[in-house]
C-alpha cells in the first residue's frame, strides 16, 4: 500500500516530466474536448467572435485538443467557423502543423497530419515539411519576384510571419523554375489556388519539400 501510495502521488505532481496516469491524461483530454465542442456547437448557431477559437486555455486551442483526440470532424468543424485556428498557435510549440510536425511520435500523427495539410490547402496555404504554411499566393509572387527585400518588407508590414519569412526564404535558393518541375510541388500549388482539398484520396504527407526544414 505504501508503494502504491507512492506512486500515485507522482500522478500530476509537480514534476512535468515523471510518470503519470494515461487514464487521468485521457479524462482531462476529454473534459477539454467536451468544453470545446460545447464552444464549438454554440458558435455554429451565432457569430463566432474573432480570435474565440484561436484563444488558448491553458496553454492550448480547441484545436490541439481535436487533434490529441484524433477527431478530424471538430477540426473540420474549427476550421470552418475560424479559419486562423490553422495558422494561429495551438501551443508552445506553433501553429498545429508545426505541434505535428516536432512531434513525429505524436499517436496521430499519420492521421491528423494529411488531415490538417487538406484544410490549408482547401483555405489557400502550401504546406511545408516543417509545418510552416504559405499562402499561395505570396509563395508564387515570392518565386516570380526572387527579392529578398520584398520578403523583408512584407514580414514588417504582417503579410507573413517569421516562419514564414524563414520559408519563403529558403525557397528562394532554390533552382529557379524548379516550380514549373517539380510534380510534387505543382501539386500543392494547384489545389491551394483551386482551393481543394486532395487528402482523403492521398496517402501520407503533402506537404512540399521545397524550403527544407528550416
């Protein structure tokens, strides 16, 4: 009794990185995940205030939550009242295909990740090995110019992000007209500027290669 005593009161304790109870994990998930679908239903039926999807609680987004409990409907659902819940962050570590991507051990990772590069292709972003995701529009706008002053310029004015600053830069090195060669990168190209959505007849990752992992 006293062994067992001791090592429940290491569940939860204040050391992050010990041992913890996967039952007691799951249920604070899925209390996480029962308010958000509350959110999530009362948002369906009013206008959802901007930012209400993408504010984190502690230190997470509904969406990290649909994700964590490989639930590809409510993050359908987020991403269609709210679109940023794509590209907003989810944790610490980024927006949720960054999470994803620098956490390849993630149990869903091989579902949720061809899931949420999809919705970004289907809302107009490329998505990248690294997690980063470029609108399409910019991205080519990027190649067409080749001028690393104009990135510059447009992370000061907010049109991107620093990773994607990163991204577009790396991109940028580059064989130039590699974009008019590279099947796997015509491919994103085209369905983010059809906006459409090739994940549930694809297998694996979408995402291009192009810009590396920087």
């Amino acid at each position: 009794n006293r062994r067992r005593r001791s090592q429940g009161s290491s569940v939860g304790g204040a050391d992050p990185h010990g041992p913890y109870d996967p039952d007691v994990r799951k249920r604070e998930q899925t209390a996480a995940f029962d308010e958000m679908v509350a959110k999530v239903r009362a948002a369906q039926n009013t206008k959802v205030a901007p930012g209400e999807l993408t504010r984190m609680h502690d230190g997470e987004a509904p969406i990290k939550s649909a994700v964590d409990l490989a639930d590809p409907l409510a993050v359908r659902t987020l991403a269609e009242l709210d679109p940023a819940t794509l590209t907003a962050p989810c944790c610490d570590k980024g927006p949720v295909l960054v999470y994803l991507r620098q956490t390849p051990d993630h149990p869903n990772y091989s579902t949720m990740v061809p899931c949420i590069e999809g919705l970004l292709l289907e809302n107009g972003f490329v998505p990248f090995k690294d997690g980063s995701a470029v609108p399409v529009g910019i991205l080519m706008g990027a190649l067409a110019e080749r001028d690393e002053a104009a990135l510059t310029e447009q992370l000061r004015d907010g049109s991107i992000d620093f990773r994607q600053f990163k991204t577009l830069r790396a991109v940028l090195t580059l064989p130039e007209g590699f974009e008019h060669s590279d099947t796997s990168f015509m491919f994103l190209v085209r369905n983010a500027t059809d906006r459409t959505n090739p994940h549930s007849s694809a297998d694996g990752d979408l995402s291009s290669d192009a810009g590396g992992g920087g």
